[in-house]
C-alpha cells in the first residue's frame, strides 16, 4: 500500500471535517437535551470534563471537549483508512467509539457499565449519536476528499 501524502490543504480539511462534523453533531444533540428527549443526564463531554474538574462546568466547556474528541476520531479515520474512506469504515469507528462511551467514560462519570446505573434508555440514546457520527464523517468525506473516495476494487 502506497502511503497518500497529505498536503497543508488536506491538513486544512482534516480540522474542518472535525469540526463540521462536531458541529452537525451539536446542532441535533443540544436541542434534544434542552427539550428533554435524551435520557442522557447531561451531554457526555461536559458530564466528563465536570468529573475530571470536580465542579459544575457551562455548556461550552463540554461543547468544547466534544469538538476536540470529534475532530481527532475524524481525522484519525482519514489518516488510518487512506485511501479507501467507506461508510464501513465510518460506521466501524462509529461503533467502536460507541461501545468506548458505554464500557469507559460511563463508568467514569458515574453511570454505570452501559448507563445501567441510570436506565437502559441510555444504550440506545447513545448509539443515536454515534451512527449520525458516522453518516456525517463519510458525507463529508466524500464532500472534502473525493479522490479518497473511489470505489473498492
């Protein structure tokens, strides 16, 4: 396998697919949490970033935590898959990262494996976000970069 060299441009395109992506993902997860239609007690970024602090945090820190965290996993999925960025490979990473929150930063935050220490509405409240995760990451993939897209042989 041929490495795909990556340009100041395409480094340019790596944050701004992160953050698009962040950003689609905050634009349909804030508005479920304002209304009430999330089990999740609290968005998970912030919900982590006032664990590790000890203390009450506004929205935009946890805002600005979800951005870095996206923003990497995105880029880490255009470095990792080159040349071939498939929606298998985006739900793949979408999945992991989803059984990641459930089995890691659940427990951390005090939610229990799974959000058991919650509610089971959690499990699937959680899966939500990681499929639009993934749906979003290979859209826009194919928007910045498309000649990273060709068919599989």
């Amino acid at each position: 396998m041929t490495p795909i060299p990556l340009s100041a441009r395409d480094l340019g395109k790596i944050l701004l697919l992160g953050a698009a992506n962040a950003l689609l993902l905050s634009a349909i997860m804030v508005p479920a949490f304002k209304i009430g239609i999330s089990p999740l007690p609290a968005p998970l970024g912030l919900a982590f970033a006032e664990t590790l602090l000890g203390r009450s945090l506004p929205l935009p820190t946890g805002l600005l935590l979800h951005v870095v965290w996206v923003t990497f996993w995105s880029a880490a999925y255009v470095l990792l898959f080159r040349p071939r960025l498939t929606f298998g490979k985006a739900l793949g990473l979408g999945l992991t990262l989803w059984i990641v929150a459930l089995v890691v930063f659940f427990p951390i935050v005090g939610w229990g494996v799974l959000g058991l220490g919650i509610s089971p509405k959690l499990i699937p409240a959680s899966l939500v976000p990681h499929l639009l995760f993934s749906v979003f990451l290979w859209g826009l993939c194919r928007w910045l970069f498309p000649r990273l897209n060709a068919p599989e042989p």
